[in-house]
C-alpha cells in the first residue's frame, strides 16, 4: 500500500477530423515514461458494455483512430481511456459522445486533372477509410478564370464520377477548385481545395 495511483489521461476527447473519428488525449500529470494506454467504447445501442479495440491496447502514442470499429456511423459512441504502467492503472477517463455521421469533419479533395484538346476530366480522390467508402460522399466543383470572380460551379457531383468540361469557348488561365460535401441533417461541407490552374486553348 502507500503506492501513488497512476493518474487519470486528460483532455480526453472524441474528434471527427478529415472524414476520421479520433480519440485523443494528454498524459495525466506526473505520468512515468513507459506509459502506455488502452482505449474502449460504446454506442448507442448498447449502453451498458464497453467494447475493447484490439489496435489500441497498450499503445504508447496518445490517440486511437476509431473509425472503423465504430458498429454503426448512425449513433453515438462515447470512448474512454486509461493509463497502464508497470502493474498500475489509472481510472478510466471519459468522452463527451459524438456520432460520425452528424459530426464527421471532412477534408477537402485532391484533384486529378487530365486535359486532352476541347475537354478537362476532372477526378476527386478523398483520403478515405475503406470502412465509409459506401457512404454518399460527393463533391463540388469551381471553375473560373484566373482574377475573375465569377465561378461556373458544378455542384453534387457523385465522389467517383469525373466532370468533363468542354473547355473550346475557353482561352486563358483557368483555375479549378473543389470542396468535398455530404448529406446529414443539413449538407456539410469541407473547404475548398487549393486552386490548381491550367492554361487552355494556348497558341504556339
């Protein structure tokens, strides 16, 4: 007896970020060094049982990627974390809840631009897990021409479907910019992506 218990890991927090959801923490103050933690969960659906997560059992860095053991991105789940160190653990430290498909974050998407005579194809790739590929994202897409305001905006377009653009009435620098955008409640958006420019119809 006498023994200091381990303390608590701290601002434990569930964060929907860049179509993930993360749970991630600081080390309670005082930790020793060979700290390591282990992450569990519940949702909605079953509130009276705390599910492990094989990949973050004793693990040493200080956040747990949850997208893909979520059992359904239509409740909410809270998670919950604690500190092993030699034969010492500290009391669980609690979430507030979040439900990935209300809350998801979303980044914007990169875009593939192929430009062949009169056309642009443009393609979207999202920096998705394969467990919510399924789900209907899709995406807008601006184009304008460069130091004009005004966009042509080609909107909710299915994630793996490409936009041709028939670009002979075109001459000049264009530019391209696309957001990434998915139907909960409202729609939710991601930014906009960095601009990428092409110059069209060039003589010589």
């Amino acid at each position: 007896s006498g023994h200091v218990q381990l303390p608590s890991p701290q601002n434990v927090t569930l964060l929907s970020k860049d179509f993930d959801m993360i749970l991630t923490w600081t080390p309670g103050e005082g930790s020793p060094p060979d700290v390591s933690y282990t992450v569990r969960y519940k949702s909605q659906e079953r509130m009276d049982k705390w599910i492990k997560v094989p990949h973050c059992k004793n693990i040493h860095r200080t956040s747990c990627n949850l997208t893909c053991v979520l059992p359904n991105f239509f409740v909410k789940v809270w998670a919950r974390v604690k500190a092993v160190s030699g034969g010492f653990q500290s009391p669980w430290a609690e979430s507030q809840f979040k439900e990935y498909h209300l809350d998801v974050e979303l980044a914007p998407p990169v875009l593939n631009v192929n430009v062949t005579n009169n056309l642009i194809h443009v393609k979207a790739s999202f920096p998705l897990a394969t467990c919510v590929e399924s789900l209907s994202w899709m995406y807008d897409l601006n184009l304008w021409e460069a130091g004009s305001e005004e966009k042509k905006q080609y909107e909710r377009n299915f994630r793996k479907n490409t936009v041709t653009i028939n670009t002979t009435a075109l001459r000049g620098n264009y530019c391209l910019s696309a957001r990434s955008s998915f139907q909960s409640i409202d729609f939710k958006y991601s930014k906009f992506s960095q601009p990428l420019c092409v110059l069209l119809n060039h003589k010589g």
